[in-house]
C-alpha cells in the first residue's frame, strides 16, 4: 500500500512537530511555510523551534526522505493547516493566515482529499470561512473532500509525548469527514479520539484554554484581596486545594503565550454580550504586570534617582524560549515609561533580548531589587550569596512563590511575595 501523503502547511510550534510525528510513522510529509530561511533550515536539519527532542526528529525525518520542507503545497492525500491566529488590537481573530494557507491548497485538490485545520479558530470558522473556499475546487464537501478540525492541546515543553499520547476531539464538516479524519491521526495518535462536528471541536479547544484563564484570573483576584486581608494568597491555595474538588491555579504576574491570552478573545467576539467572566478574566489577568509595577514602586519608593531593577526571567512560562504576550515584557513597557528605572533582565533561556545582562554579576551590580519573574528550574541555583554581595539594596520580589524564603532572608535580603499580605514588608496590591 503506497505510503500516506501528508501536506502540512504551516512549520511552527504545532506544524512542525505534526509534521515530523507523520513522518516518523512512514508517511511522506511535504511541510510548507512561507518563510524560505525556515524552509532550507529544516532540509538542512536545522530547528529553530526550543523543543525536547524536536530537532533529531527533524534530522531523522529529513534523512529518511519522509519529509522535506518547501515554501509551495503539492497533491497529497491530506492537508494539515497549522498556521498562526494572532489576536488583532482590538482583540478579534486574525484569520488572514488561515485564508491564504487555504486558498493555496485549493489547486492541488482532489477527490477524496482530507483538509484538516489545526489552528485554533473561533467556532464558525471552519463553515464561514474553510469551506467556502474549498468549494472552490468544484470537489463536493463532506463527499469529495472531507474537512474538519483536529484542535492541538499538547504543552509546549512536552509536545512529542502529548501529540502521541493526549487524548483528541476531532470535528467534521459531517460523520464521514470525522472518520476520515480519525483514521489520519490513528496513524500515531494513542489516545482516546473523540468525534464531534467541526463549530463544536472549534468550541472544545479555545473553552479548554479559557477555563484555565478563568481560573488563573480567580488565583490573581485572590492574590489582591488576600493582601488586602493582610493573608498569603499561597497558603489559602494550598490549603482550599486539599479539598477533593477543588483545584485554583496559582497567581502570577500575568498571562502570557500565544494561547490563554488569545483564546478566551475568540468567544468574547462570537457573543460580546453573553461572555462577560470570560471577558473579565482576561482583563484581570492583564492588570498583573501593572500590579508588579505597583509593588515595585511600592518597595522602591524611598530611593531618589534612578531605580535599578533586576529582572529574573522573561519568557511566557519557565522552561521555554517563548516570548509571545509574555506578561515581563509588558512589565518592562510598563517601566519604560516611568523614565526613573534602570532595567536589566537575565533570562538563559533566551538568545537576545534588550536589557539582557549575560553574567550574573553585572546583572545584579548596584541593583536595588531583584524580581524572580520566571520560575525557570535553573534559577534554583542562583548563587544568591553573589547576588547580595553586589546589590545595593538587597530587596528581591518573588512573582511566583518560587524561592525558599528563609534562604533569602538568611543573605540579609527584604524577602517580598505577590499576594502575601501576611508578612508585615509586604505591602497591598490595590
Ligand atoms: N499560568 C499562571 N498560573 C498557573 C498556570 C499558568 O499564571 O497556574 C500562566 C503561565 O505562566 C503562562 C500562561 O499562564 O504565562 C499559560 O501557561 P500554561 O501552563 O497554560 O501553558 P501553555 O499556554 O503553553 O499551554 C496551554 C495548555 N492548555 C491547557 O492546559 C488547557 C496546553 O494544553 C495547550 O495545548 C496550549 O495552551 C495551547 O497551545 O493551546
């Protein structure tokens, strides 16, 4: 039986590793992206995505002949569309991507084709837009060409296990699209895979992203009002969350990726009027990097002149290079235009970014606070005692509950928490 031919359009956090997964398990994998300097990259084995594992895939895939990256889609027996859905500034869906990846493949079409989107969309999308372009074929939807959508929800970190191993919706224009569909996936995928129709898998993946914000946003109201109650935010978590159903997410300094802070938009446009907690939440979630100004101001307050600010960490989450709606790179606009802080940022994870100190030492030279903004596992080690011998004011803000307290204080550091009103230093979050 001649090998499965797959197109995937789109080579970025979900396209490439799908892409990959597909070839590994004998299919032959053209992958298109519009960026040429990605396209030669990947047929030179070369990864630009931070991912465990991803780029000896690639190499793998690449030299078994089973995938080869290009900037034009060809005939195949499935097209994969895993392009970007950015939010625009007045917060609706940028489709534009998912149109041109569609109208590109319409040429290369055939009967009996599967045109699968993997991008998230608002619910609708697939019937108002997807579709009518495929029409364009002449092919008969859900007869000739079988559409659907096979949503992603595996964690940027771990996503060559959970791509394989997490359990999928998948949604057909009709039952037989579906089924098609499900036996594509079924060629690496090991978990359950559930079938539905198109608008309500597009429903499925942006409401799973939108109860997290939700939750995360009740951990960050929590951590104001715990403050205000002179309580630690943290320990009545913990605490509430020894409950046997309950389980609040932990507060933060905000939330950032390309999928909380992007999802929860794409039901707030379907029905402005109805989605008000969702709409809520997302807003609550992005007064945090203000609430981090204000604290730092608070504990900064005595200081004439220029304020100097050390920030640990600046990607979306620890762990990753991902920078996209990172709520630390809001944080340092925010203190951009307050003029008075000098800002200085160490972040391993992440090649070049401006205020980025490489050397600890310097990073932390003369400075009058320290803000562990991104729990990344390696600042476990910072050499904290370091840091204090060069600090001019040996004040740290901890955003997330991540360092031991009593080791901070035992350098001679003012050890403040977000959301710990419980300690006399702290001060109130408004
Ligand atoms: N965050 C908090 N508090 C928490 C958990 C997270 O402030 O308790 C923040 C993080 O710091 C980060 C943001 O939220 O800034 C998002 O973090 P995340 O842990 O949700 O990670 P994502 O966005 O990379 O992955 C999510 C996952 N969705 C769910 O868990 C429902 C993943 O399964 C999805 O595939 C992914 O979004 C996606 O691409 O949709």
């Amino acid at each position: 039986m001649n090998a499965v031919k797959v197109c995937v359009m789109g080579l970025g956090y979900i396209g490439l590793p799908t892409a990959t997964m597909f070839a590994a398990h004998g299919c032959k994998v053209i992958g298109v992206d519009v960026n040429e300097e990605i396209v030669s990259g990947l047929n030179n084995g070369k990864v630009t995505i931070k991912e465990p594992n991803l780029d000896v895939m690639v190499q793998d895939a690449v030299r078994s002949g089973n995938f080869v990256a290009a900037t034009k889609p060809e005939e195949a027996d499935a097209f994969i569309i895993a392009v970007p859905t950015p939010i625009t500034m007045d917060k609706k869906a940028d489709l534009s991507y998912v149109r041109n990846a569609t109208e590109m493949i319409v040429p290369f079409l055939r009967k009996g084709n599967i045109v699968v989107v993997e991008s998230t969309v608002p619910p609708g999308t697939l019937e108002d837009l997807v579709v009518p372009i495929l029409e364009k074929s002449g092919l008969k939807i859900g007869d000739e060409l079988y559409v659907g959508h096979a949503p992603e929800r595996v964690l940027p970190g771990k996503i060559l296990q959970e791509l394989v191993n997490n359990d999928r919706i998948i949604g057909g224009i009709n039952r037989t699209s579906a089924e098609k569909i499900r036996d594509l996936y079924k060629i690496f995928v090991k978990g359950e895979i559930y079938l539905t129709d198109a608008k309500t898998a597009e429903m499925c993946k942006v409401v799973e992203n939108t109860f997290r914000d939700v939750n995360i946003a009740f951990a960050n109201e929590l951590a104001k009002i715990c403050e205000r109650l002179g309580l630690n935010v943290w320990e009545v978590i913990e605490l509430a969350n020894k409950h046997p159903r309950v389980n609040i997410l932990q507060p933060g300094p905000g939330v950032g990726g390309h999928c909380l802070a992007v999802d929860p938009w794409f039901i707030v446009e379907k029905a402005p009027d109805l989605a008000k907690i969702i709409k809520l939440s997302r807003e609550t979630n992005d007064t945090m990097p203000r609430q981090v100004l204000e604290r730092i101001d608070q504990i900064l307050a005595n200081i004439e002149g220029t304020k100097r600010v050390s920030i640990l960490g600046i990607t979306y989450k620890p762990n990753t290079d991902d920078l996209r709606e990172s709520p630390i790179v809001k944080l340092i606009e925010l203190m951009e235009k307050r003029r008075n802080y000098e800002i200085r940022v160490y972040d391993p994870y992440v090649k070049s970014y401006k205020y980025q100190v490489k050397d600890l030492t310097s990073f932390a030279e003369g400075s009058d606070l320290l803000v562990l903004a991104v729990h990344h596992e390696v600042f476990k080690d910072l050499p904290i005692d370091r840091l204090a011998k060069v600090m001019r004011n040996r004040n740290v803000l901890d955003t997330r509950n991540f360092f031991n307290r009593e080791k901070i204080e035992n350098h001679g550091f003012r050890y403040m928490l977000l959301g710990d009103g419980k300690n006399s230093q702290n001060t109130v979050l408004k």
